[in-house]
C-alpha cells in the first residue's frame, strides 16, 4: 500500500509543478475551481484539441488573465483537472473503509457502495472530461495506473474480511478482475454517456456477485 501511494504521490506531485501557483485565500479557491469546472465542460463537450484558453475563461465568466494567473497553458489546466478527478475515486475509498471497517456490512452490500459511489463521481463532467483524452498524457495515464494498482492492493485487503481461507495470491487475482471489470464497465459507461448507462450498473453488479458468490463461500473460513 505504501508503495502505492509513494508513486503516486510523485505522479501527482509531477502534475502539480504545471501550475503558476495555487490559491490559498477562499475567493481565490473559488474561482480556481470555477475554471476547472468551466474547462471540464469545454472538454467533455468539444475535445482537448478544440478547447481554446479563450473558451474556458469565457465559459468561467472570468478574465483571461485570471486563467493565465493559475494555468500558463492548456495542458497545465487539463492536469489540474486530472489531479481532482484522482482525488475524487480515491477519496471515496478513503470516506468508505473506515465504515466498513467498523460495520464489515455484508459483503453485497459493499459491493453495492462501491460501483454506485464511483458511478456517481463518473457523472460528474470533470470525470469525463479527463477519461475522455486520457491518452494525450503519458503522466495522467501513469497516475491512473497508480490509483488503479492502489485500489487492487485495497480491495485484496477487503477480501481477508469476507475470505479468509483464500491465500494472499488468490486474493489479489480476485481483486484484481473485480477491480478491472468495474473500471472497464464504468469507463464504457462515460465514453456512451447514454441512457443505458444506469442499467448498465444494475448489470454489472450481477455480473460481480455471481463471480464473487461462489468463490466467498468456498473460502469463508480458513
């Protein structure tokens, strides 16, 4: 887990330098995260490429001066944006496990928290502003591929809880395809943005527990 989180930090830190500076007082906390969300829009809706520095001030309804105070270019905002959207899917496992932790709900029931708390953060345009160009940055794509290792190493751990008798390399194999299946559902999910997509979660929440069932009550005790 450690290990994990060292490399992304760095990733993440990597991204930060891009910056000019960061807010500290709340007003200007505030428009900061006003541009953000204007340029999540600007790039869900028309693409990195045809985003302009322009169209996300005006879309902010702030001066171009005031994005440049912030962001000396582009890429500069979209990894800021990125930045957020790793806080987000991690700070939900962060909000989650200690719940879980002091509840051990059934484990269906975590499940269910799961994919419909990433499902929401997946609505949120910034999500997919950045899952929809993730390919332009090599950083961004290596910081998702920290959060991702994070959240297999975590999800192994869970699995002690509900199958204790499975040895750590089968815990993680199941963690891993777990946590793959969800992300790969969820991804295909933002890029249809259509409204077969809260079907699709219904679905896909099946499909899990009926891989899941079998082999918890094979190991639920060691």
């Amino acid at each position: 887990m450690l290990e994990c989180e060292v490399r992304l930090g760095l990733v993440k830190g990597a991204m930060s330098t891009r910056l000019r500076k960061r807010p500290v007082q709340a007003r200007s906390r505030k428009r900061f995260e006003g541009i953000l969300d204007a340029a999540a829009d600007q790039f869900a809706e028309h693409g990195f490429d045809k985003t302009t520095m322009d169209a996300i001030a005006a879309a902010a309804g702030t001066s171009i001066g005031s994005v440049y105070q912030y962001f000396p270019d582009k890429d500069a905002v979209f990894f800021a944006l990125a930045e957020r959207v790793l806080e987000q899917s991690r700070g939900l496992f962060d909000a989650l496990m200690p719940a879980m932790e002091a509840e051990r709900p059934p484990w269906e029931a975590l499940l269910d928290r799961m994919v419909d708390g990433f499902a929401v953060i997946n609505r949120d345009p910034s999500v997919r502003a950045v899952w929809r160009n993730l390919q332009l940055h090599g950083e961004i794509v290596e910081a998702d591929a920290a959060l991702h290792e994070e959240l297999i190493v975590r999800t192994t751990e869970i699995f002690g809880w509900y199958a204790p008798g499975a040895d750590a390399a089968e815990r993680r194999r199941v963690a891993t395809m777990t946590v793959d299946v969800i992300g790969a559902v969820l991804f295909i999910g933002i890029l249809r943005d259509d409204e077969r997509t809260p079907q699709m979660r219904d679905e896909l929440k099946l499909v899990i527990r009926r891989y899941l069932e079998p082999w918890i009550q094979a190991h639920q005790s060691k």
